[in-house]
C-alpha cells in the first residue's frame, strides 16, 4: 500500500469515528467520565497507552488511552484539554521569563457525573418538545442528544440541588450538550457561581451552584504505617462509592489492618473509641497509642455501606515497620516527601525508641528506621513461572500486599483451617487430677471459683481428652509481608499446639512448623481452659524435625494461669503398629475433640520434594501414620488412654506438581513421635550451655542442636543387596532392627556443610563407629553422643557402602541454633538474606564464594523493573564479590542514588546472568532487620538512604548514608 492510500485509509477511518464513552473499566479504581473519546477499529494493543494519533498530514488529534480486548475496538482522548494546559504552561514561562517548576492549571467540579443520551431517551426523562427544538436549533449539525445527571457526589456543590435523571440545558445562559464545553465553562468558574438551567421530568428549573476546585478534592498526601496506605477519600473513589470526599480511606490494608481483617476501600468510622472524620483526626489517635496496645477499629465497606464493622487491631510492636510516616506530595519537584506523622515525644515514638535503650532484663520492642514503598506493598513472585515464587494468600477480609499491576486477587485468606464441623457438644472441665477425674469430683482451684467462670463437663467426653484439654492452645500466626523470610508460603496460619511445660515465668508450646513456619512473626495463643488470648513468641526452631517452641508468659493469664497445666509426655515406650490412641484437638470453636484410632505405621519415612520457591520442609524423620483421623486440616496430639501425649499430631507443607508447570500448595497430617521435643525440652529447662536469650525477662541458654546435615532416605535391604550389599551386612542391619529392615541412603547433602564432598548421593550408610545404622534416630543419637563426649572433635567415623566397595570415610557434623534466620536486607526493593537451609538442600551453591540469596521482590520496585527476580543468588556487585550479607552491605553503602549498577546472579537453575538496574533511594532505600537474641528485639537499620527521615534513629544515632 502506497503512503498516499494509507493517509486516505486512516482519514476515512477518523471520519467514521464516533464519540464515545470509555466504558467504565473498573469500580473501585480510575475510570473516566465527563469525557468523550473517539473511537476506531485499529486493534492497538496494551503498552502503547499514550501514543498519538495523527491524521494524514501528520498532525497529532488524539491520544491512544486504550482499547478492548474482546474486539479490534480502540478508544482516542481528543486533546483539546491537553492543548489547553500546555498553553497555560506556556504563557506561565513567557510571563516569567524562565521555566516556571510548577504552573497551576485551574480545573473546576461539581461532583457530578453526566451521561450524553439521545433524544428518544431525554424525551422519555420528560423533556419538552420545545426545550428539544430549541436545542436542535442553535446545536452543531448533527447533534443527537443532551447530557444527563448520572451521579452526585454527596455532601457536593451539587448535592440536594441536583438529581440522576436531570437534564442539562443551560449553564451559564448557553446550550451544553458537549462535555468539552461544560468543562470549559467549570474549568473558567473555579471558585464561583454558575447558573444551571435543567429539567426535571418536564419542569424546567434553574439554579446556582459554586464550583468546586478539583484540585482541592484530590489527595495530595497519604499515611504509611504498619504498611497500610490512609489517605482522604479522592473524588474519583467518592464517586465510585457514594461517600463524600476526604472521608478516611484505606488505600492499602498492609500488615496491621490486613491482620484486623480489615479490607482495601474501607472507610474509618472510629479507632480506640474515637470518631474519625479527617486524616488529622486518625494521625492524633495513632500518636495517643503505644506499641503492642489493642483497640478497637470501626469500619465501612461501600457493598456494605449500611453496617459498621467493629475489629480489635494490635499496633505494631516490633521493629519490623518504621513509625507511621507522613507523604507529602511536592509539586515542584515531582516527588513524595516523607516526614515523621506523629510527635516525637508520642507514646507511639517514646517506646520504640526506649526499646534500643532497654538493659538485658526487659523484653521490649525496637527502634524502627526509615520508611520506603517496600513497607507498602511487597512482591516475590517472577512475571514469569520460571521465577517466581507461590503467590501470597489472601480474601477480601484479609488484603495482604499483592504482586499483579492494576487488578487485586482474592484468594483464600488462610492456608490452614481447623474443621468447624467436627466440634465436640461440650466442653469438659479442665481442673483437677486424673484421680478426680476417674472418681467424678473434680476440684476447683480457689483462684477460678471466684471468676463465675462456668464449666461444664461433656457426656461423651473421652478421659484423654478431659485429662489433656487443659493444656490445649489454638495458634494464630501472621507473618509481616516485608519480611516472609526462608520461603514462608503463607502471610496467615492457624493449627493447635500442646503446652509442655508451664511455670511462674515460663510457658511453653509445641507446634508444628506448619503453624510456625519462621521467627519473624506476630503469634497469638487462645487457650481451651480459659478464656483468654495472649502474644507469643517463637523460641526455638528445630532445623530439621517438624516442630517448634513458642513461650508465652504465664503471668499475662491471671487468673487463668492456675488453670493452665502442661501436659504429661510420655517418650518411652515407642509406639508399636497396632497400638491405641487418642486423637486430641481443638476446633476453631476452641472446644476440644477426640477420637480413638489405631496405629498403623509408626515409623513411615517422609518424603517431601523441594518447592518451587524452596522451604522448610522436614527431612530425615519418621512420622506416624494412623488408621482413622479428622482429615488433612485438624491438628492437635496424640495420647494414651490416660492423657499422657505420645506424640504430636503435625501438619506438614508439601507442593503437587501437575505436568511440567503447574504446582498446587498442599498439606497432611502425621505424627511426630514426643522423644524429639522432650529431648529439646530437658535441655532448655535443664539450662544446657548454649546461646542465650532472653524469655520472658530472664536470660535463658536455647540448646544448639548437633546435626548431619545430609538428606536420607531409606532402602529395603532386599533392594540393597540387588544393589551388591553383601550378605553379612543384610543380616547384620536386619538383627539390628527386624521391623524396619532397611538402610539409610545418601539423597544429597546440604551445600556448604562438613558433609559436602565425603558423602555422595547414593551412599549407603552402613554403621557409625561400628555400630549397625538402620534409622534416623540412630544417627542423631551418634551426633548427640559427640556432644557429651568433652575430648569430641565432631566428627563421624562412618562404614558406607559406595559402588559395590566398603568404605571408611570421616565425616564432620554442623551445629545449628533455633533461631532461624535473624538477619535480612531490603535493597532497591528486594528482600535478600543468606541462603537458608532448604536452598542449601538442593545441593550447591554458587561457584564464585556462594553470594546471598534473594527471598522477594517488591512490585513498582527498581528490581522489578529492571527484572532482578527472586530465587536468585547475587555473587557480585559492580565486580566487587558478595559472599555473605555483612560483604553486601558493605558494597551497596558505596552506591549512590540514581547509579546504574551491574549485578552479577546464579539462578537455582545455576544459570548466571549479568544485568544493570538503577537506584533509587529516595522511594528504596537500603535498610536491614536483625535480631539480637540477647535482647529479644528485631532492630531496624538505615543503611543508605537520599535523606534520613525526620525522627529515625538508630539506638539514639541518626543513621545517614
């Protein structure tokens, strides 16, 4: 096709567009109105938003704004308005003499929406025959409608003036059927009265209407704390949902209102008791507020708009966010500057900051830093599936930081939920001995009698479940989206736990790690016996077995605290198949339930594969399987017929992968024999040399836990000896155990242990200091034996078999801590940590000295745009190695703002890549979370930032770059 007969096909097709309405994309969000566009059948597709249209002598006529996606239909925004501006803009430097930083460009409203209907419709509305002739006469050939009311705005210019259904006549003594000429005449009345002549079902009214400033109603600045996004309703959403502007509006719920259950587009009534009408009014309230403190949120939703919703939401009280933080558009300079929202010397400010000031015996909070975008919405998950990482879970009750541009997901709120439906009748008195209880008298502590607490006994209830109900716990777990570390899959958790020792100072509880998958986590314990719910906190996180230990402090019970008992463990005798027990938990009802079942294997070996986003997930470990259960979601113990917990009833995290792309997050339930746990339990209580940390006020030592850190998995010895093992070695490991009759094999070994390099995959480990090896238990009880050696070098003499050959080979053990990881960095909007254990699982790191591991990434962040992706090892930065987290903070303090910076990366894959992103520190800056143990605080670091937020501090020192 020649130039000249594709001008002609373009002028033809402009000549046969017609104007039109956007069609409305979105009714929570920005959609136009008020506007018409030019239509035309060109196909455009998405990225090329904002290109021009040009006619065919190349002058630009439109915008390209967008199209539909079901049809070839585009949609062009005439510039007559943008011409307009740029005029403006113009004569505002003539008149200076230079280029004025910012120019005003006066836009005028009335809150009101309007629809272009035909005649046929206006005449049906009531229009009078002769209103229409008069309109047709002195409107442009070819006019074929009017403009109609559609909206108002309430509490508007227009409101209670003007109605859906009214049609505009006159404004200001002239015809307006077009919407450029209504804005027009608003745009040159900002500030003044208009005169309106309308009709209302055939009776012609006039009235005078002050127009509005449309920038007055359009926020120009917004509170970030907790993550959560607050600013004054916009006149776009006020028309969305029917509310007046500058009401509260929850932009972005974050971690502290999400956690409430508190939704995206919700609108604050009250908070702690008082009414909340403005953004100043929420900023006073949140500055009365300490850390920690619990207080009631009243709340709207525009699909609900006649009920308030009341939630009881807990103020961050760990150093994981910064303090609440102010954004102030600069229209000089186009950025959003930050300041400190509230005072200082607010009680909200005074306990953070005394919290990096507080001796070894306090257990309180730390100071927090600077505030960035990476607090408001935090992104993992790669663009495409090859690297990404599982999506985050949420529902329209809990709105957690999302990953898409543009659209929200609304996903199932909560991974793991206790059946509602298997709850028992009743519930069954938790006081007493089991001597009481056999007898029927059941004694009341003097303490609770006074607490009018009434108890009831079920009929049905079985004696386990009567004698253990009093140490039951439902957990409730939420994990800050700025720091789900270690792969966690999940923001929300919930399963149940067994209380295993309780004290005057100290309480604990087992869970599966499941429930309490990573340290860094806000933890609430509801308790059966008692009505009440308490914080928690993680304590230990043991690195390889399914199980974690979470203190709580008896003395925040009250009364309750006498009512509370731990449970009676009981290690020894080892299940055998075939034997009976008790199935204990709770309903999300918090009543207890049980069954009786039957063991059917008590030593069936887990086999759990790796992740797409590698985590915790449990190796090396046999778990028990039973004959009947409450299915895959119900957790809680397992106990003999006189309440004494044999083992804990555990969820485990596992992925299904369906053909070569697709994976689905899903969980089962088995038992974790009580040894393990109670082998941890004496060590802590028992106080065992070992790092300290302080519980409850009170420094503690937490027990290392002596590891090989080798994956295994079990062969029969009928398959080891097709594999050549010989004869006196299958009889030997069959004496040894004739129930399992098996050998454990090498599956691989983590990267970077002692055992990298000895061990091969495939090895069959045969004995360890000539002793027959046949189970894991056999292997840990050999590393724990090399604790209690005092002349132990930690190392293993082991027999393996290896290609048809018996070897004798020394290999070393790890020691590990239960802290899990305490340290990360936020950098250009990544979070990056050092690789945790189940990457080290899939067997190697980086050849270049390892590097550290990137966990997430931000959406809008410069690693986002630029497409640095989680599941990623960064090796080098600007040439300069990273072989650990304390090496790239070192390298990234000496990066400046807006430097383009080449970063060197290993995927999981081991594919290594080189690309360029450029910083930005003024949205992303450098900062780093870590735990001190010592002081049970998580302390928040600038490290590099464009300029130190007003009141940010670093244990008394304004951090700078």
């Amino acid at each position: 096709m020649t130039a000249a007969k594709r001008f002609q096909f373009w002028r033809e097709r402009l000549l046969d567009l017609i104007e039109k309405r956007l069609t409305t994309r979105s009714m929570d969000g920005y959609n136009d109105f008020n506007t018409f566009y030019m239509q035309a059948a060109s196909g455009t597709k998405g990225g090329s938003s904002g290109s021009p249209v040009v006619d065919c002598q190349g002058r630009a006529v439109a915008l390209n704004a967008g199209s539909k996606s079901s049809s070839a239909s585009a949609f062009f925004l005439p510039l007559d308005r943008v011409v307009r501006a740029l005029n403006l803009i113009r004569d505002c430097w003539d008149e200076f003499g230079i280029k004025s930083e910012s120019v005003y460009i006066p836009r005028g409203t009335l809150q009101v929406t309007f629809q272009h209907k035909g005649f046929e419709e206006t005449r049906r509305l009531g229009l009078r025959n002769e209103t229409e002739q008069m309109v047709r006469l002195v409107s442009p050939v070819g006019e074929t409608g009017m403009l109609v009311v559609d909206s108002v705005v309430p509490e508007g210019p227009a409101h209670k003036h003007l109605e859906p259904g009214d049609v505009l006549v006159h404004m200001n003594g002239e015809v307006v059927t077009q919407f450029l000429t209504m804005e027009t005449l608003l745009d040159d009345s900002v500030g003044k009265e208009i005169d309106l002549q309308i009709e209302r079902g055939g009776t012609p009214l006039t009235l005078k209407l002050e127009v509005e400033d449309l920038h007055s109603i359009t926020p120009n600045h917004f509170l970030e704390v907790s993550g959560a996004v607050i600013h004054p309703l916009s006149y776009q959403q006020a028309r969305n949902f029917r509310f007046k502007c500058g009401l509260v509006y929850v932009a972005e719920a974050g971690y502290m209102l999400s956690r409430a259950s508190v939704p995206r587009h919700s609108i604050i009534k009250k908070f702690a008791g008082e009414d909340i009408e403005s953004l100043d009014d929420l900023i006073a309230v949140i500055s009365k507020l300490s850390r920690g403190a619990r207080v009631p949120l009243e709340y709207v939703k525009y699909t609900d708009r006649y009920r308030n919703k009341s939630v009881l939401v807990t103020v961050d009280q760990h150093g994981w966010y910064a303090p609440p933080q102010l954004y102030t558009r600069n229209d000089t300079t186009g950025l959003w500057n930050a300041k400190l929202a509230i005072p200082l010397e607010s009680p909200f400010v005074v306990s953070a900051h005394h919290a990096g000031h507080m001796e070894a015996n306090s257990n309180s909070v730390s100071p927090l830093m600077e505030s960035s975008p990476m607090d408001l919405k935090c992104q993992h998950e790669s663009e495409n599936t090859a690297d990404g990482c599982i999506k985050m879970q949420t529902d329209e009750e809990v709105i957690v930081d999302r990953c898409h541009s543009g659209e929200d997901s609304l996903v199932e709120k909560k991974r793991r939920r206790v059946d509602e439906e298997i709850a028992s009748e009743g519930t069954i008195s938790p006081f007493g001995d089991l001597d009481d209880i056999k007898g029927g008298a059941l004694r009341h502590p003097s303490s609770v009698e006074s607490s009018d607490l009434a108890q009831t006994i079920s009929s049905n209830a079985s004696l386990a479940e009567q004698v253990i109900e009093p140490a039951l716990v439902m957990f409730e777990v939420h994990v800050p989206p700025i720091c789900m570390l270690d792969g966690v899959h999940s923001q929300h958790f919930f399963g149940t736990g067994v209380i295993i020792h309780h004290s005057d100072s100290l309480g604990l509880v087992a869970v599966d790690r499941n429930t309490v998958a990573v340290s860094i986590s806000d933890i609430m314990l509801s308790f059966a016996a008692y009505p009440i719910e308490i914080p928690a906190e993680v304590v230990f996180l043991h690195p390889v077995h399914n199980f974690a230990l979470v203190a709580y402090d008896p003395s925040a019970l009250g009364a309750g605290a006498s009512v509370i008992r731990a449970a009676k463990l009981l290690p020894e005798p080892a299940l055998r198949r075939g034997d009976s027990v008790y199935l204990v938990g709770l309903s999300r009802s918090l009543q207890a339930t049980s069954r009786k079942s039957t063991v059917t294997n008590p030593c069936t070996a887990v086999n759990i594969g790796s992740a797409d986003c590698p985590r915790y997930r449990a190796i090396n470990m046999e778990v028990i399987e039973l004959d009947t259960d409450f299915g895959s979601s119900f957790s809680g113990i397992l106990t003999d017929e006189q309440g004494r917990v044999q083992a804990l009833w555990a969820s485990f995290s596992t992925q299904l992968k369906y053909g070569s792309s697709t994976s689905e997050d899903h969980q089962f339930v088995r038992g974790i024999p009580i040894y393990a746990i109670s082998k941890v339990l004496e060590k802590i209580i028992s106080g065992t040399p070992g790092p300290f940390r302080l519980v409850n006020g009170i420094r503690r030592p937490m027990p290392f836990v002596r590891l090989l850190e080798v994956e295994l998995y079990p062969t029969l010895l009928s398959k080891a000896r097709s594999y050549g093992l010989s004869d006196n070695w299958v009889q030997a490991l069959a004496k040894k155990d004739p129930v399992r009759r098996q050998v454990l094999r090498v599956k691989g070994c983590l990267a970077g242990s002692k055992a990298e390099n000895l061990l091969e995959q495939g090895d069959m480990i045969l004995a360890i200091n000539k002793e027959p090896i046949t189970c894991f238990l056999d292997i840990e009880n050999a590393c724990q034996k090399l604790d209690q050696s005092i002349d132990s070098d930690g190392v293993l003499n082991m027999t393996i078999f290896r290609q048809g050959k018996e070897i004798e080979v020394i290999v070393g053990t790890d020691v590990r801590d239960g802290n899990g990881s305490t340290r990360m960095v936020n950098w250009c909007g990544s979070i990056i940590q050092d690789p945790h254990s189940a990457v080290r699982a899939l067997g190697f790191l980086p050849e270049e000295g390892h590097g550290v591991y990137v966990a997430r990434w931000c959406h809008g962040s410069p690693v986002h745009r630029y497409g640095l992706y989680a599941l990623q090892w960064i090796v080098e930065v600007n040439g300069q190695p990273t072989p650990d987290l304390e090496s790239f903070i070192q390298v990234v303090k000496g990066l400046e703002d807006r430097e383009f910076v080449r970063v060197k990366t290993v995927h999981l894959n081991g594919k290594p890549r080189v690309l360029t992103l450029k910083q930005d520190l003024h949205y992303w800056p450098t900062w780093e979370l870590t735990f001190e143990p010592e002081t049970d605080t998580w302390h928040r670091r600038t490290i590099k930032a464009l300029q130190p937020t007003e009141g940010t501090s670093d244990g008394g020192k304004t951090t700078r770059g």
